[in-house]
C-alpha cells in the first residue's frame, strides 16, 4: 500500500504509471518499462506484473540491464564511437 500511495497524485507515482497503462498511453510490454518514470516504481510495478502472470517472466537482472542500457546509449551522442547498439548487447 505504501508503494502505491508514494506520490500520489503526481507525475511518476504508481496510480499514475497504472491509468497510463489503463488508458493505454504506455504498452504493456517489457520494453516499455524501460522508458517509465520513476524507474524504481516502474520496476516495481514490473515485477508485480510478472507475478501476476500479466507479463511474461523475466531475469530481474536482465531488466535492470536493459533498462540502463537504454538510458545510457540515448546519451551517447557521437556515432564514431565504437560502442554497440542495443541489438547487440541483449
């Protein structure tokens, strides 16, 4: 109950990620998570999901990882780096 009254209200809390997913403003897929704000909230709700048996089951580890991943590679910002895509790294 804590984790969904956290925020409430506001931009980012659990009653919001839910009436974006209700309305169907974000998908219900993993790669979606790994947009949302705020993203322990967002991993939260993730998991919750899982064990519902809404989403498919997943490594939690593989989720922070690609969930760090894209955030990091959007701030990579010179194409001659040399670093993969994410294609490559999951």
């Amino acid at each position: 109950m804590t984790w969904l009254y956290t925020r409430k209200g506001r931009t980012g809390s659990a009653g919001d990620l839910l009436r974006r997913l209700g309305r169907g403003d974000s998908e219900l897929t993993h790669e979606a998570f790994h947009t949302l704000q705020p993203w322990r909230a967002a991993s939260h709700l993730r998991e919750l999901l899982m064990n519902c048996g809404i989403l498919p089951v997943i490594d939690k580890q593989i989720c922070l990882f690609e969930r760090w991943l894209v955030d990091h590679l959007a701030d990579i910002t010179d194409p001659e780096s040399g670093l993969p895509d994410a294609t490559a790294a999951t």
